[in-house]
C-alpha cells in the first residue's frame, strides 16, 4: 500500500493533444507574443505558492530579466528583446495594493515557473521541452536560490545568459550542445580519429579540465574513452560560442551559426535538429523572418529601455494581519510527497494518453505527436522510470503495460510501439482511466 500510494504521488499522466506543431504541448500555455519591433510580449514569470514571500525576489527578478533583454539582443544580431514581462504572485503572499488582481493568469499558464528546486536537477535551471527541433517548449523552471545566489556580474551575466539560453530551449526549441542535467545520453568527449575532445559547440579550441566526478582528481586519459565518471570543465576558449554549450565562460556571448557549429559533435541539438546549427534553426523560424534592427532604426526606437514590468497577484490573498476563516489542514500525502522515492521503489512513473481521434489523422499530427513521444522516450526518462502507453479514441487501447526501462533496447521496444494511424471519437476520459488502472496494475 505504502508503495502504491508513493507510485500514485508521483504518477504524472502526459497528455498530448491537438496542436503539437505549433505551440507548447497542448497549447495550455499562454503564447508569447513578439511586436512590430521584435520584442516579445506577454511573457508571463509566475512565483509558486511553496516559495514564501520575499519581495526582493521580485525585484531581483525584474533586474535579471532587464538585463537578460539585453544579452538576447546582443545574441540575436541586434534582432529580438524582451519588451512586456508580467509577474504573477501568489495568493499565499500578502495582498499588496501597488499590485493589480490577476483576471486571466495562472500558475498553469506561464512561462517561466519559480519554484522550489527540481527532486532531481536541484537549482540547475532547465525547459520541459517535449517538441522536437523548432517547436516551443512548455515552460522554464528556475529557483529562488538560482535567481538570488547566483555570481553574475556586469562584465561576465552568467544568470541572464543561462536565462537567454533556457529562453532559447522555449521560444526556438534549440537544444542542448554539451551534457546537460536532463540528458541521459550524450557523452562527455567522443573521438575524431583516435583524439578525444570534449562534446561541445563552437570549432575554436576550449582550454579545461578533465575531473573524475567520483575521485574529484584530474582524469586518467585511459578512462576519458569511457567517459562515465569522467567531466570536462571548460574554463577559457577565445571564441564567442556557443550559449548553448559553456554559457558561463566570459568570452561566449552568441550562439552558434553555420560557419563555426560543431556538425560531429554527438550532442542533443545535432541528434535532434539533423545538426543544423542553432542560428539555422532561429533564422528559420517567423521570430526571425524579419530584420528588426532595420525596422527599429528607421523608426527610431531605442530598446535599451528594456522590458516593462506588471506584477499582478492571484486572486484571494489576504491583507496583512487578516486570518482565514477555514484553516486548511496539511494532508500526510503533502509531507509525504517532499520525501524521496524508497529504494526499489521506481524513481518515476509515467502513464502517457495518446490521442489517436479523427482530428490526428490530418497534419501528420499523430506522427509528429509519436516523433515527440520517442524522443522523450530516448532522451529524457531515466533508467529505473516506469513507463506505460495507451491511446484513446472512442475507447482506450494499453500498447505497454507499466515497464521499468533498464537499458536502450526496452527503450526501442517502448518507441516501435507508438501509434501512426487515428481515426474515431475523442474518449479523453477512457484514455486517462486506462492509465491509471496500468499505473496500479
Ligand atoms: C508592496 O510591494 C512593493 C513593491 O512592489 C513594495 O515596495 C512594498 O513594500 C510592498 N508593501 C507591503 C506592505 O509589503
Ligand atoms: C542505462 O542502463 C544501461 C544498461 O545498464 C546502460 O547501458 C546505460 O548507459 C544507462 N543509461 C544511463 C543514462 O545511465
């Protein structure tokens, strides 16, 4: 029962839903916008109801992402900023009059989420990104201790440029060009004719260590080839990229173009955008389709200014000294959730509803929808996750039973199993059903 209860907490039930091909994942998010000028609009940051009320982390926050508007800028040839942000506090911070009463925005559909640090990742920021190469992702998730203490300075903004890099992963869906904390499968260095070099974007030489993550000592080179416990800390390279691979290196300040990307690198931006580089992939895209550095100049607008800021707060906070006339009680299940998996007891457990109704059958939806699901499948669970899939129509149909995935090979069974044909009604309710009952089988 324990485990069962503990395997229910952490069920998450992926949903995948019409319009994977042109926004988030479902479209449950709210769209950012970008003006006639190339600044994006409409970017809404919301602040999580676990973290308690600081003020200063709001302004921390509007600093950081005015000067995040800057460093984008400078990324993007001049092109794309942010011009109107809006921060959402939560209902379980005081009322505040200098503060409107959110109508429309939630928590659920935000952009950037600040919450509490990641069970797995802790306070590394990282984008849900279940979209393939080009497509948005879901959200940002960034930490209170990542915002407040992080070193960034005016000369070298490491905070604003991995915000510029995460925003990068959302808005363009580029991916990662070294290891990040959500991969599980690019390896450190790989090999161009017997020499190993560390997996990386940018053709200019990077200067760094090589340290066993186990022994914390410089790496026997007979185990770089292995490269399990072996990490590459780069610490100087006199080229200007990439962002998407050593963002905190002072020199680097752009991303990647055709002329100095890294095609051999064995990385998730080349397995999953055909290893075009990250300025391909954003020039292609309708952000970048026209030249807003002209459109500006002529019309004599200055970004420097940078974004504005609205801060609205939920509905249904309280005024200083004001009590709540029902005391909610913290349920067990609550305290229980924040406690980490047993061991033997699966790390995650994923039931995902597909759907495969009539209107997937236009667009290649249900093949995008299933290109997606195995790249998540291949890129993003961990070994030890427990995965089922089912897909509904009229009715429920389970193509895997729970599995727990322990090497590439079950990987490959769970993909070759994905759905490339709709037709019929739309059973939102079987499909969901389903998965719970082969989340408890
Ligand atoms: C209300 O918020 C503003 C900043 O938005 C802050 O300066 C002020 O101290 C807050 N007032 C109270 C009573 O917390
Ligand atoms: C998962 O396990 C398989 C088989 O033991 C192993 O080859 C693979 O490297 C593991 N992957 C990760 C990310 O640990």
């Amino acid at each position: 029962m324990e485990l069962l209860k503990k395997a229910f907490l952490s069920l998450s039930i992926f949903f995948l839903v019409q319009n994977v091909a042109t926004s988030n994942i479902g479209g449950t998010r709210q769209d950012i916008l970008q003006n006639q000028y190339g600044g994006y609009e409409n970017l809404l940051i919301a602040i999580s109801k676990a973290v308690p009320e600081d003020l200063s982390l709001v302004e921390k926050l509007k600093k950081h992402f005015q000067k995040a508007s800057e460093v984008l800028l400078m990324a993007t040839e001049n092109q794309v900023y942010f011009s109107s942000i809006t921060i959402l506090i939560p209902n379980t911070w005081k009322l505040n009059s200098s503060w409107e009463v959110a109508t429309k925005e939630t928590f659920n559909t935000a952009r950037v989420l600040i919450g509490p640090a990641n069970r797995a990742w802790g306070d590394v920021p990282y984008t849900l990104q279940p979209g393939l190469c080009g497509i948005e992702g879901d959200y940002i998730h960034l930490t209170p201790d990542f915002i407040t203490t992080t070193t960034t300075t005016q000369a070298n903004p490491v905070l604003e440029k991995n915000i510029v890099k995460e925003f990068a992963h959302l808005k363009w869906g580029l991916f990662d060009e070294g290891v990040s904390v959500t991969d599980i499968k690019t390896p450190v260095f790989y090999s161009v004719g017997g020499f190993y070099q560390p997996t990386r974007c940018g053709n200019q030489p990077f200067y760094g260590r090589t340290i066993s993550t186990n022994t914390k000592i410089q790496c026997d080179y007979s185990t770089i080839k292995t490269s399990e416990y072996c990490q590459f800390v780069p610490s100087y390279t006199s080229g200007g990229v990439s962002l998407l691979y050593a963002h905190q290196l002072s020199t680097i300040k752009k991303f990647c173009s055709e002329e100095d990307h890294n095609r051999d690198a064995p990385n998730r931006q080349n397995r999953i955008c055909q290893e075009k580089s990250a300025w391909e992939v954003m020039t292609s895209l309708p952000d970048f389709a026209t030249d807003y550095f002209s459109v500006r100049n002529a019309a004599g607008i200055i970004t420097s200014s940078g974004p504005t800021f609205n801060v609205i707060q939920e509905p249904g906070a309280l005024e200083d000294g004001e009590t709540e006339t029902t005391t909610e009680t913290t349920t067990t299940e609550e305290v229980e959730d924040e406690t980490p998996a047993t061991i033997g007891c699966p790390q995650d457990v994923v039931c995902m509803a597909l759907d495969v109704s009539g209107s997937m059958a236009t667009q290649n939806r249900v093949t995008q929808m299933s290109d997606a699901v195995a790249t998540y499948i291949h890129e993003y669970l961990r070994n030890g996750t427990a995965v089922g899939i089912v897909t509904f129509n009229s009715a429920a149909t389970t193509l895997a039973s729970m599995t727990v995935i322990t090497n590439d090979q079950v990987r490959s069974n769970l993909a070759s199993v994905l759905p490339q044909t709709a037709g019929g009604g739309t059973s939102i309710t079987s499909g969901l059903n389903t998965c719970i009952e082969v989340c408890f089988d």
